[in-house]
C-alpha cells in the first residue's frame, strides 16, 4: 500500500515536516509494511521555505538586510542548488513579524530588505527565483525591493526619494541606468493567493492599509501616491500592469515585480507541488493524507488541501484531510477532491493544550483513520 503525506504546517504548533512525520507514526503502527511518502507542503505562506528545502535537499542561507522600517534584521532565504532555484518569503525582510503593533506605519515601511534578498540570490547564480509575499508590513507597491536592485526614484529636484508608499507622491523621475542587469536572464514567479488590483476601493491602500497601521486619510493619501508611481511605471516601461490581478499584493510588491522583472503569478501551493514533486509522488497512491491548522469554506481559496486534493483528484486517488479545527463551511471541499476530513482533538480542550499536544493527537487520529481504512478492504 502506498500513501501520500502532503500536510501544511500547524500555525504555532509544528511545521509541515513535524506533522508529516507524526501522521506517518500512526499509520505506520497499522500498516508496518505499507511505502509512505512524505511531502511537507505549503500554500506560499509562512513555512513554504522550510517545507520545500525539507522536500529537496536544499539550503536554508542568511543574510543581513534592512527591515521594513530600516533597522537591519538577520533574514533566510532558501537555495535549491540543483536547479539554481531561490526561494524568498518577502516576510522574512519586510514582514509584519518585524514590527511591534504599536509601531506599524504603512506610509514609510519600505520593502528595501525584499531586494536586498533578490540580490543575494542573483549573487548565488539564481536562474529562478520564488518570491512568496504573504504577511508584509509593507505599502511602497515595490519601490524599495527596486531601489534595492538598482532602480533611482527621484523627486523634482533630483534627489532620491525616502523610504515608504506616501514619499511616492513626490516622484518626479525614474531612473533604471543602473538597473541590476543580471534581472532580465532570470525568471521570477510570484507565489500568492492574493487577486486585487494595484489601486482603488480593492486595492493595496483600501483592503490592506489599515491592518498595517494606516488611518483612513492615509490610506486615501497611499492610494494616490501608489496609482502616481503606476502612472510614472507605465510611461517608463511601457506597460501598466496596475490593474492586473495580484498587483495590489504585498502592499504592491505584486506590480512591481510584475512591472520591473516580468513575474508570473502562481498559487503558492503549485509552486510548492511543483518543486516537492508532489504529482510524481501521488503517481500509484492508494491514498492522500492533508491537513492544515483550520479547515473551512477559506481552504477553497488556494489553501494547501484544496491544492493537493486537485493533483490528486486528476490520479483518481482519494483524499483525507486532518485539521486541527473544521470551521464553518468546510464540506464545500467535499465538492472538490476531498473525501473526508477529521478535527486533530479527542475531547474538549484548549488551543494551547492542542498546539502542546498535536504530535501525539495527529498519531491518533491516524491510527483511527488507518484503522477504518482497514475496514473497508475486510471481506
């Protein structure tokens, strides 16, 4: 018997490798004999770098940068030497992780340290890079990350602009003589969920802003200063991608990695399917065990069992999900490659008792899964 283990990770319990690794003790202790594979997954989000190089043999590296509000932070990166492959989480450089709540400032938190980042992979001989742009406390629509790479944004009277969405109300003229060239011979695809657009009512500035510090005057001033920077892009470049889907991400680092390196949007779990390998992998399967933290009606937006259940779907293998909740609105997934879904606790209990004791509750329930299993192939 073969079975596929392609969880997430547990948000503030394990990573996908330890719940990976718990789920294969249970099932082992049913089916000592059966071939389990394991694929730590991820949707593009937090863990998408450890649970790729824990998949492919790759390389966690460090390296110092400027954090989102310009104090330098130790940040990974994720290096796939084999392929010449870099994976960045833009949170790790310009997360929301970096700044106290009572410090967030969305009008002068620069994505610099983002660019720093791709830097470092373009000096490690990049031919492709991952950019994952989940959780940034950021609201510069990329120009940091392109200042970083070369990029002069200059006010009326030439001098460069400051860090931050609101100083783009000032830009005058964009400079790319001293773009760094190595950009135009390396592909960069852009791992998220997010679709909204550059500006607007459901852009960067609107739906975003204020969980990063902005007040609705703010966020009226960073919307017109980001749709200046796109109008000042678009002549430059010769394209406006403002309105494309996904530019309004990360606080705009979408249209900038768009406008300025060409990205294709991707969702972040088929990114991650693709380097783990994970339709090979399901190739044979008998079954699929996934999970994630929360399993509800928000899986369907590109959240990992939705993605593993769609590789596997098209094999005509079956799914089983193991969550450590199922909220509201969660047999939605039934409709789409997921045959059952069981919640992580035996009884009631609090969330720190269950992230406390998620290895030995995610054996459990599969041993109780293996065992049902078993079942149904008795005569």
């Amino acid at each position: 018997m073969k079975i596929v283990i392609a969880p997430d990770s547990f948000k503030d319990s394990l990573s996908a490798q330890g719940v990976a690794d718990a789920i294969a003790l249970g099932l082992a202790d049913v089916w000592p004999d059966a071939q389990l594979v394991k694929c730590p997954m991820a949707d593009g989000g937090e863990g998408t770098i450890e649970s790729v190089l824990a998949a492919c043999d790759g390389q966690l590296r460090r390296v110092d940068v400027r954090g989102p509000l310009g104090a330098t932070v130790k940040a990974t990166w994720g290096w796939l030497p084999h392929n010449h492959t870099a994976i960045i989480e833009m949170a790790e450089a310009s997360g929301l992780q970096r700044i106290p709540l009572d410090q967030r400032d969305a009008c002068i938190s620069s994505t610099f340290g983002t660019g720093q980042l791709i830097r470092a992979a373009l000096d490690a001989g990049a031919q492709r890079v991952i950019l994952a742009i989940g959780g940034s406390a950021t609201n510069d629509g990329g120009a940091g990350a392109m200042q970083a790479l070369g990029v002069k944004l200059l006010d009326a009277q030439g001098r460069e602009l400051g860090p931050g969405g609101l100083a783009l109300a000032q830009l005058a003229r964009i400079d790319l003589s001293d773009i760094d060239p190595r950009l135009t011979e390396v592909r960069f695809d852009i791992a998220a969920d997010v679709d909204n657009p550059l500006c607007g009512p459901h852009g960067a500035s609107a739906i975003f802003g204020p969980q990063k510090g902005a007040s609705p005057d703010q966020v009226r001033q960073l919307d017109h200063a980001l749709g200046h920077f796109a109008g000042l892009c678009a002549h430059v470049l010769n394209r406006d991608v403002r309105d494309e889907p996904g530019s309004g991400a990360a606080g705009g680092l979408g249209f900038a990695a768009k406008a300025f390196l060409g990205a294709q949007f991707k969702a972040g779990v088929e990114v991650v399917a693709e380097l783990v390998g994970l339709a090979e992998a399901v190739k044979n399967a008998d079954l699929v065990i996934t999970g994630e933290g929360r399993f509800d009606a928000q899986t369907l937006r590109g959240k990992t069992p939705f993605g593993v259940a769609r590789i596997a779907r098209q094999q005509g293998v079956p799914v089983i999900v193991i969550a450590g909740t199922l909220g509201e609105g969660y047999q939605a997934l039934y409709e789409h490659g997921i045959d059952a879904a069981f919640a992580l606790p035996s009884g009631p209990m609090s969330l720190v008792q269950a992230c406390a004791d998620a290895p030995r509750l995610l054996r459990e329930r599969a041993v109780d899964i293996a065992r049902v299993w078993q079942l149904g192939s008795k005569p």
